[in-house]
C-alpha cells in the first residue's frame, strides 16, 4: 500500500509503475490539506446535504427565515420530518434559529451555507438528470 493514498495500488496493466510523479507537488497538497477532524467535519456536513429531504428544507430557506409549520408544508414534509432535519441542521451549524414566544423561526447558518447551496444548485442545472447513468428511469422522472 502507498503513503500517499490509503487505497492499495491495483495488480494490473493501467498501474502506475511509479507511485509519485511529482513529490514536490504531492508535499505542497499534504501540507496544506485540512487535519482529520476538519476533514471528517467536512464528511459530515456532505453526508447532512446527501439527504433529499434535507436539501428541500434547506432550499426553501434560500428563501428567507420560516417557521416548522411554513418549512414543513414548502418542503413536502410533515412537521415531524422537517424538526429532525432541522435539529440534525442546526447541531451541525448549518442553520439557526431564532425564537418568539412559541415560535421558532429558521434561517440559513451564514452566506457560506448560502453560496454552498447556490454553487451546488448552478453546478446540477449544467447536466441534465438523465445524464446520470446510475440513476434510474423512476428517479429521473420524480
């Protein structure tokens, strides 16, 4: 197994008969990549945004702060469903929420979640669904 990758090499013709090409640019990208827990953090935040529910929660809030009941009934969810992405959110300090009276309302964490969420959405209008073999018929034409 090499250093650089924590996969092991493949015994094949399309291997790499040297394992670093560059070691100058291989050194300057590990010195600069993030720590573990920054990395896994990361992973984290990915896996929250994997979530198609979530990612509806998070769309309407691209709209401006709303209440669960408001979220819930713009996402298509139940209010139940909506709280729990909204909990695993803001634990995760993707959101934020702030209360009157009875009332929670929920907002986007900072502009970063913001231009995430924008970024993510400019890049998936570039191809097409159905340019996506993994996907199936159905899915596509949810």
């Amino acid at each position: 197994m090499s250093i650089y990758s924590d996969v092991a090499p493949a015994d094949g013709p399309d291997d790499c008969t040297v394992r670093v090409v560059d070691p100058h640019r291989v050194a300057n990208v590990r010195a600069s990549m993030p720590a573990d827990e920054q990395v896994a953090d990361l992973a984290d935040v990915f896996g929250l945004l994997a979530d198609p529910g979530r990612l509806r929660v998070l769309v309407a809030l691209l709209e401006g702060e709303m209440c669960v009941c408001d979220l819930a009934a713009a996402a298509g969810a139940s209010e139940s469903a909506a709280s729990h992405h909204l909990r695993l959110l803001r634990a995760h300090r993707v959101v934020q929420v702030r209360r009157s009276g009875r009332m929670a309302y929920y907002r986007l964490a900072d502009a970063h979640v913001r231009m995430l969420l924008d970024i993510a959405l400019t890049h998936i209008g570039h191809a097409p669904a159905a340019a996506h073999p993994e996907r199936s018929a159905a899915q596509i034409r949810r």
